[in-house]
C-alpha cells in the first residue's frame, strides 16, 4: 500500500474520531499515527500509555482534550491525571515535551557460546587488549 494512501484511510477514521479538527490537524495526525505504527509504539501500550499516545494525537490534530466526546463518557476526565509523564513513540508539533523511553528489546540478548558474551579469552581478549567491540 503507498504511504498516500495508508494517511487518507487514517485520516478519515480520525476526521469521524476528532470532527472539529481542521484538514491540516487531520492530515498531521494521520502521518503520526502511520509514523507511530512504523516504530511499532503499539507493542508496550498499557493505560497510562495509552491515554499519553491519545492525548498526543489530540495535540497532533490541535483539538483539545475538551473537544474530544469519547464513546465512554468520563474516559478521558478519568484517565487525564493518570497518562504517563513519558512516551515510547516520535515526538511531533502539538505535543508537550516529555522524555522518551525507548521500548525494551523483544528478547533479552543472550551470550552466544558457553563461556558466556567475551569469549574463552575473558573480558580482556586474547592478547589483553580488550575486547574486540572495545578496539
């Protein structure tokens, strides 16, 4: 699918989400949200993360949390206060500025041989000059 393409079907779901966002707002959020899906920040969503990325997105159209009528009244009063004071996705205009941390690893890494990650040699090498990540 081109990217063009993928933004318009975002944006209109978004334009039916945040109707008193302007084409400018919409087309904004519309190329955060396919930006967000490229650095795959839907994978460590949980609540609070949840309402931060919500709130971002509102701030990405410039539609204020007081113009958005979630489908459960209350949702966004309730969960305001409890958004997270980071996030795990791009930063982009409309957004205030918060620190960014990056999601774990999918799997830890682990020593690839039986001696563990430096080797037969030790932490040092084999001619006590480090390792080779360190040359």
């Amino acid at each position: 699918m081109r990217s063009e393409d993928a933004v318009e079907i975002v944006r209109a779901t978004l334009a039916l989400a945040f109707p008193t966002a302007s084409a400018e707002g919409l087309t904004r959020a519309a190329e955060t949200v396919i930006r967000w899906g490229s650095e795959e920040s839907a994978q460590q969503l949980d609540e609070e993360l949840t309402t931060r990325m919500l709130l971002d997105l509102l701030g990405a159209a410039g539609v204020s949390p007081a113009d958005f009528r979630p489908a459960e009244p209350g949702w966004l009063a309730r969960r305001y206060e409890g958004a997270a004071r980071y996030r795990t996705w791009s930063h982009s205009q409309g957004m205030p500025r918060l620190p960014f941390l990056p999601r774990p690893l999918d799997e830890p890494i682990e020593p690839t041989g039986p001696d563990g990650p430096d080797g037969p040699d030790g932490p040092d090498g084999p001619d006590g000059r480090g390792s080779a990540f360190e040359r």
